[in-house]
C-alpha cells in the first residue's frame, strides 16, 4: 500500500470514529446530507417542470394542473410514457424497490442504490408524462437514499442511520415546499415514526440546510394565496371536526379504490410492462375534461382556491382526480399521493364549504379557511403525520388562527382513518405485500432476532417407536427436562417431559410417542421473535422445537428464554432511541 493511500485509509477511519463517537460531528454531517437533499429535490423538480412544458406547450412557469385546456393532440404523451415506464420496468424486471418507510421500519435504514434510483427515475418518469402522481415520493427517497448511502460509507450505528437517512427524507420535503417545520416532522412521524430528544437536532439542523439551500438558488416557498385571517369561533372548530371525519373517509376512498385497480389490473392477465402504456390511454379522456386530474396538483390548488366555483364542478374534479390518481398507480405508474391527497383534500374543503353556504341560517366558514383545513386533513389520512400537515398549513399560509383548527381537524381525521382502516398509504401498500408494518418504527431488529438465533442446539432425541423402558433407562429423572421425539425417518414427532415418562401410571412397555405433544407446533428457523412469541401463546407451551423445512430438528426454545430476549432487545432498541446506548 502506497503512503499516500495509506494516509487516505486513516483518514477515512479518524473521520468515521468522529462522526460515531462526537454528536457536533453526527450534526455537520447531517447539514451535509440536508444540502444534498435540497439540491436533490429541486433538480427532480426542475427537470420534471421542464419535461411537462416541453410535452404539454406550458408557458414558463405555469403548471400542468393550473391551465385551462391541453391541446389534445399532446396528450399522446401519457401513453407514450407509460410505454417508456413499461420498458424500464421490463429491463428491471426484479423485486419491489425498498422505500424510506420500509427502510427504516425493517432495515435500519439501509436503501440500495440501485432501489433509490429505480423509485426516483420512475416517478421522475411517471410524473413528468403527465401521469395523475407527485414527486414526493421521489424527493423523499432521492434524499432518504442519499442519507443512507452516505451514513453506510461511514459505517454509522444503526440508531444513527435510521435517524440520518429520515433526516434526508425530511430534507428533501423541506426544500420541495420550502417549509423546514413540515419537512423535519415529515421525518418524525412518517419516516422514523417516533419523535426523540436525540433525532431533534439532526433532523431539523438537515431541513432547515436544505431550505436554505432552496432559497438561496431562487426557489420560492409554496404559499397559498388566502385572502386573509378570519376570527375563529367555537362553530367553527365543530363544523372543521366534521370536515375533519369527512377528510378521513374520503381518504380511505383513495386508498381502497387505488388497490381495487391494481387488483384487477393483476387479475385481468395483462403483462405489467404493458399496464403503464394502457393507463395512459385511459388518462387521456381525463385530461381533455380537465388538466387538473393530471401530475400532482400543485398549480390547481391556488387555482380552484380563487376561481368562482360552484357545487358539480367541485365534485365533478374531486371524482376525475380521485380516478386518475388511482388508474395511474393501479396501472403501474410510480409516484406518491403526497401532493394529490393535499389537492383532493383542498377541493373538498372547498365543497364542504359551498354546499354549508347553502344551508340558510348556518354558520358561514371562510372559503380559503376550508381549503387548507380540508388540504391537510385528507392529506393526514393518506400520508399520516397531523403535526407534519398542520405545520405545513402554518408554513404556507403564515395565519397562526387558521392552524389551530388545522391541529384539530387533522388530528380527528387521523384518528378516524386509523381505527377504521389502521393503515396510511405507504403502509398499506407494504400491507398488501404481506407487510403488517403500521409506520416506520424501528420493528427490523424483532426480524432479525430469529428462532435459529435463539435456539439451544444440544437437545436430547429419542425415537417415537422406543419404549418407555428404554427412554428410562437413556434419561434417568432429574437428567433432562424434556426430549425431543423422532419418527422412523428422522424427522421431528414431538416433544416428552421427563417426568411424564417416569411417572407411576406409565407402563414400561408402552411406545414413549404416546405420551408425546406438541407434534404438530413447530418453530420454523427463520422466525422472527414476533412470530415466535405469537406461536407460544397460540399452543400455550412451554418450549418448542426449531425444525427445518426437511423436518430435521435444529433445537429447541423455551418460552422463558424467548421473553427474556425480547426484553433485552426491547431495552436495547429503547436506549438507541432516546441517545443512551
């Protein structure tokens, strides 16, 4: 080894043993991460803008929801794109990409490069074709995957990459809407899903670097145009509750009829390489009614908050929109319902609103009052966080009156979604994979702490068709708790106590398989504590065997041993958490 790459090697070590040990170390690399995140975000915004003028004959800087008609020709492009995504996914052609929320929950915060490139290019792809999606999702994973990266290169603790990686998921939110607050508890309770003394300082010193960093390239925070702070009554916060309830059920509409459409779309045969191409063609008839059904909304949003609207036109866009969000995913374009869920959410606050004026002698509710509480009220039951969407309506609106309610309507919506459907749309997703993850908590080290891990390997065997003489003479009393019992074949038959096998009434010429249990309950190896502990209480037990798929037996697990390590590791992962370990 060279001098000079010898000095490089103990560097890198010097530097890795500062950022593990020196918290002032851990917070400079997370403003590094929060600029890189910014930087990340708002090129992917840059270049999907770009791609939707050229596409769709956008004037500089107008949206693709805000204008009034497309020529119909150009909307050629969204199936045009959906073959484009088909192809990619084609040459791809492996497993689902690893989220930011998976990552967290299930691996520590790793993310493979090559999964944060697949979810950024296609919904870069997805979103630039015009398809009814948002870019958060790839903004999040573009800075989440960075973050993760990064603090994989420097061999971080796994605490301390779960928190970084949040961080650049946070970052890259902060910088998209311009708004620090929103981004660092999009970290907090969508990304890690808790909010600790420890993750404060880093999450929010990231977000904060990345709106810089936003602003100092240019980048305008998204402001809603309110017309202005209006006096907040006690009617007020109960007819916002209800538009609260109302938010909840709608989003839970979202989220069903997105997997109702992905279902048949798997059940109709159609090749996946093919969906994008044909739920394109279906987008089309949306976008010569209406362009807001298309992309994620942003410039439809102020739009619908200023223009003269009226009941039918209102539901009319909320139906288009809430079709077209779920025929681009259920089809196969990739994208998030960040932005979208925040649109539907804004058009029926904006209903809720028109439809009461109607009603004579009822408290009248500001228009653009109704529209954020309604935006970040739908937005919670899909996307989840209350905090995170009211502090997005403080940060977009300035109206510190007009927040409160948002607190309390985001937090019966949230409430609401989760005792009746328990899922957001990120987990929900993960859910129909066979996931049962509820928010990115910390739950990969019950995965990783199996029954093979935890087993006891010198288990005493004996075959089923032996007598109980000879198991006597083998394991006299007090030589052994329990034995394991084999069939003919070697493989697992069951489990005898000792003390059964000896007792008084037993005769010595009897087969000790008949006294045996527990011959269909079996641990797999593979088993998370979760399961084992779920499998213990389902056979009440006191100990089981780890057998192989073959039916050979590992060893065995008693339920003692298995609670005491899940305390341990509970411990454990508490200490990580709150900065003790």
């Amino acid at each position: 080894m060279s001098s000079n790459l010898y000095r490089a090697v103990r560097a890198a070590n010097w530097l890795r043993r500062q950022i593990r040990s020196n918290s002032l170390w851990f917070l400079g690399l997370s403003l590094l991460v929060g600029a890189g995140a910014g930087l990340s975000a708002i090129a992917l915004g840059q270049l999907a803008r770009g791609t939707q003028r050229l596409l769709f004959g956008l004037p500089q800087g107008e949206h693709l929801s805000a204008v009034e008609t497309i020529e119909p020709w150009r909307l050629i492009a969204l199936p045009v794109g959906g073959a484009l995504l088909g192809l990619v996914l084609w040459l791809l052609r492996r497993r689902t990409p690893v989220d930011i929320v998976e990552a967290n929950a299930l691996h520590g915060g790793r993310i493979p490069a090559r999964d944060t490139a697949t979810v950024v290019g296609t919904t870069l792809l997805s979103n630039a074709f015009g398809a009814s999606v948002g870019l958060e999702a790839a903004y999040a994973q573009a800075g989440g995957g960075l973050a993760s990266l990064l603090g994989q290169k420097v061999k971080l603790r796994r605490s301390d990459l779960r928190t970084l990686m949040a961080a650049g998921a946070g970052a890259a939110v902060s910088a998209a809407f311009g708004a620090p607050l929103t981004g660092a508890f999009y970290a907090f309770e969508v990304v890690l899903g808790a909010y600790t003394p420890v993750t404060v300082a880093p999450v929010m010193l990231a977000a904060l670097g990345a709106a810089v960093v936003a602003r100092g390239m240019g980048m305008t925070p998204y402001v809603i145009a309110a017309g202005g702070m209006h006096p907040i009554g006690t009617a007020d916060y109960v007819l916002y509750g209800i538009l609260g309830l109302i938010c909840a059920l709608t989003g839970i509409v979202l989220m069903r009829t997105v997997s109702l459409v992905e279902r048949a779309v798997h059940r109709s045969k159609l090749p996946m390489h093919w969906a994008p191409l044909v739920g394109g063609l279906l987008l089309i008839p949306f976008g010569l009614i209406t362009p807001q059904a298309l992309s994620g909304g942003h410039g439809a949003l102020n739009l619908n908050l200023a223009a003269e609207v009226t009941i039918a036109g209102l539901a009319l866009t909320i139906l288009l929109k809430l079709l077209a969000s779920s025929l681009s995913l259920g089809f196969g374009f990739r994208g998030g319902l960040f932005f979208a869920s925040l649109f539907l959410g804004s058009l029926v606050g904006r209903l809720y609103q028109v439809v009461l004026a109607q009603v004579p002698h009822l408290h009248v509710l500001a228009p653009d009052d109704a529209t954020v509480v309604g935006m970040a009220a739908l937005a919670v039951a899909v996307v989840g966080g209350p905090m995170t969407m009211s502090l997005l309506v403080l940060e977009v609106t300035h109206d510190f009156s007009i927040t409160g309610v948002a607190v309390a309507a985001t937090l019966i919506s949230s409430t609401v979604s989760r005792a009746i459907f328990g899922y957001n749309f990120s987990t929900w997703r993960l859910h129909l994979r066979g996931e049962t993850l509820r928010s990115g908590r910390d739950v990969g080290w019950m995965r990783a702490l199996t029954a093979k891990q935890m087993m006891r390997r010198d288990v005493s065997r004996l075959a089923a068709d032996a007598s109980v003489s000879a198991f006597r003479d083998r394991f006299p009393l007090g030589s052994t708790t329990r034995v394991v019992l084999l069939d003919v074949k070697g493989r697992y038959a069951g489990i005898v106590e000792t003390a059964a096998a000896w007792a008084p009434d037993v005769a010595p010429v009897a087969e000790i398989g008949s006294l045996g249990r527990l011959g269909h309950a079996r641990l797999a190896p593979e088993m998370g504590i979760g399961e084992v502990l779920e499998t213990f209480d389902r056979v009440a037990a006191d100990d089981l065997a780890v057998v192989a798929p073959d039916g050979a037996v590992l060893g065995l697990i008693t339920e003692r041993h298995a609670r005491r390590r899940y305390a341990e590791e509970l411990e454990r992962s508490q200490r990580e958490l709150y900065g003790e370990a």
